[in-house]
C-alpha cells in the first residue's frame, strides 16, 4: 500500500498482513456555481459542525436556507428556528423526509410549517449567489431567489470509496464496498470494510443498500475487530431502521417504503391508524400516526413508519425486532408488550395497526377475520 505524508508529499509502501478500509462517507455537494462561498456550510463532522457555529456567532443577517430535508437538513432547520433564524427549506422531493413515503412525510411538512419554518418542495437547486465580499446572499431555483445569511447543505452522505475504486475493489449499486457476513471484502481474504463506506444487506428486501448510521458502524467494527484478531463473528443485515426529532415532532420508520417493496417486486397491503402515546383519559396523550406494510398472502410484516409526538418515536423498535424476525401481522397482535396507562393505551399503536393490517390481508385473501375483542 502506498501512501503519501500529506505535509511533506513524500510517498513510502507499506505493506500489511491484515487492511481494514473505513473511510467513511463524504457530504454530497453539488457542482453548482457559489457552492463554496462563504457562508455555505455542510455538515458530517464535529470540525463542519463548529465551523457553522463560527459563521453564525459572526453573521448579522438572521435569514438561513437548508438544501435538503432529510434527516439531516430537518434537524438543521430545526437548530435555526431555535437560534432565532428565519429559516427555509428548498427540497427537490414531493415531501420533506424521504425516508418515509410521501403521505407520512406530509405530516412532517405540516409540523415544520407549525414551527415556523417555510418549505418549499418539488424544487431543484440551481446555484447559489454571492454579494461583493464573496458571501452567500441567496439560493437560486428555476423560478425564485431565497434571500440568505448562511446556508446549509442537508443532501445526504455518499461512501468515500474513491481508493477502494482504483484499487479495484468490489462496489455496488450505490458505490459502496461489497462484504461477506464477516465484513471481509468479497473476494480477497485479508482486506475487511466497515462503517459508511460499504453496503449492507437489508433483511426485508434480500438487496443491498448503503445506511450511513453509527449504530452500525460502530457493529461493524466490533465484527472485524473480532475477526482481525482471530475470533469469529458475523454482521447479518439490517432493517432499516431510524428515528429523528424535529422539536416536539417525532419520526421513525424501519423496513420497506412503498416504492421499496415495489422494487423488490413484492404485493402488499397498507394501512395506516391514528392513536395516541398514553391511555386517552391519561393527562398528556399525545397523538401519533402509524403506517404499515405487510405482504399479500402471507401478511409478512415489510415496514413501519410513526409520526407522533412523545412518546411516538421509539416505539419503532417493536417493529424493528418483528421485522428481524420475520413476523407477520397477525403474530404481531398477540405479542405481549408492557401496558400501563402513563405509556400506553390498551392496545399499542403499534399494534392497533397490526390488527388493521390482519384484517386487509385476510379480507384480500377471502378468510374470515379473527375475532379479538
């Protein structure tokens, strides 16, 4: 391997008996013109993070554009709001949160317009620009400038595999390095990969995506680490799941989207409840929004997706753990989940939405519902 003292330019090989590539991911940025001016920040790092603190402790203006609105670009709009910006989101999707399909992501458009912040969908960026001391002063569209002091950019992350490529290592669909269960990269015996640089496999679906959360990265590094050091271990997939917060707004999901399962070529059914994070006669119930996929014939459970207030976000690690165990909806009414009315009404949110979907699925097969009281 060879490498290059970034101060001096000097190169030297080294060689290796055992590599471990985790190079992460890099913040998407688009080749647009003002991307770089000042003012413009993205964030992945604790270093991105104290250079927007920097800029706005020296900015005047108090008006802030995010690019993006997924998980990132949300709780950044939210972090504006909370400093006293006036703050605008540009999305190029139907809705904020593309993680979640497009009606549960109107719900989260509605809470962000509560809070104050102004959304603006469907619309692609096509530059920024600049004032005369060469800071940002606005984000362009197709049809409208968007005044701005800073912006923020919330596009999402790609895996850094620019090394992995040239020394032709195996890359998928979503230019993330391939592994086996053991994190080995597939098809050289002494090279292991792990964090936001590779694919996983999602259990749902049997495909490969690329997932740019700690919560795995750090699972992989203890799967290589064992494996590195003579142990063996294995990392066997994921579900997809993930929650957020944008002030009191929780937002969860796990599993398969709509448009998921369809390229998955699965058939399914959907269904979506209403209910609340407390008995309702318990001071403080909140109200939360439950969507769910489940297959055709077999009622396999293939997503959950909650957005609610306290209360609502966790309550995806039900279906989370339903999903890794491949469950269906009807196995899921009867698991036995703590009750008590300060967490809970009688029957879970969660569950409610298993019944529902139970009752599309037998009905879609032409079987009688089960009866429960």
């Amino acid at each position: 391997m060879r490498a290059r003292d970034l101060d001096s330019g000097a190169e030297s090989w080294t060689s290796y008996d055992k590599l471990v590539i985790a190079t992460g991911a890099r913040p998407i940025r688009p080749e647009l013109p003002g991307m770089d001016a000042d003012g413009v920040h993205g964030v992945q790092t604790l270093e991105d993070g104290q250079a927007l603190l920097d800029t706005l402790a020296r900015t005047t203006g108090r008006r802030a554009v995010v690019v993006g609105a997924g998980y990132i670009g949300v709780e950044m709009a939210e972090a504006m709001i909370k400093r006293g910006y006036e703050v605008t989101v540009v999305n190029r999707g139907r809705e904020p949160m593309a993680t979640l399909d497009p009606d549960m992501g109107r719900l989260v458009h509605r809470a962000m317009e509560g809070l104050g912040i102004t959304m603006v969908n469907d619309t692609e960026v096509t530059g920024l620009l600049t004032g005369d001391d060469g800071g940002v002063r606005a984000v362009a569209t197709a049809d409208a400038e968007y005044p701005a002091d800073v912006v923020v950019l919330g596009i999402g992350v790609r895996p850094e595999t620019g090394l992995a490529r040239a020394a032709g290592l195996p890359l998928g669909e979503h230019g993330g390095l391939l592994t086996d269960r053991s994190m080995r990269v597939r098809g050289y015996e002494n090279i292991w990969a792990g964090g936001d640089c590779v694919e996983v496999l999602d259990l749902v679906s049997g495909q490969e995506r690329h997932i740019a959360l700690g919560t795995h990265a750090n699972k992989h590094g203890q799967i290589i680490g064992a494996n590195v050091g003579g142990d063996y271990a294995t990392f066997p997939g994921v579900v997809g799941t993930a929650v957020s917060k944008v002030c009191d707004l929780e937002i969860a999901r796990t599993g398969l989207r709509e448009k998921d399962a369809h390229r998955a070529g699965l058939r399914f059914e959907t269904v979506t409840i209403e209910s609340t994070s407390r008995a309702g006669y318990y001071p403080n119930a909140s109200p939360m929004t439950v969507k769910m996929l489940a297959e055709l014939r077999t009622g396999r459970l293939l997503g959950v997706q909650i957005v609610g207030r306290e209360g609502a976000g966790k309550r995806v690690d039900i279906a989370a753990v339903a999903l890794t165990a491949g469950m269906t909806v009807e196995q899921m009414t009867m698991l036995d989940l703590g009750y008590a009315p300060p967490f809970s009404p009688t029957w879970d949110p969660v569950l409610v939405a298993a019944r529902k979907a139970t009752t599309k699925i037998r009905a879609t097969a032409g079987r009688p519902s089960p009866r429960m009281s």
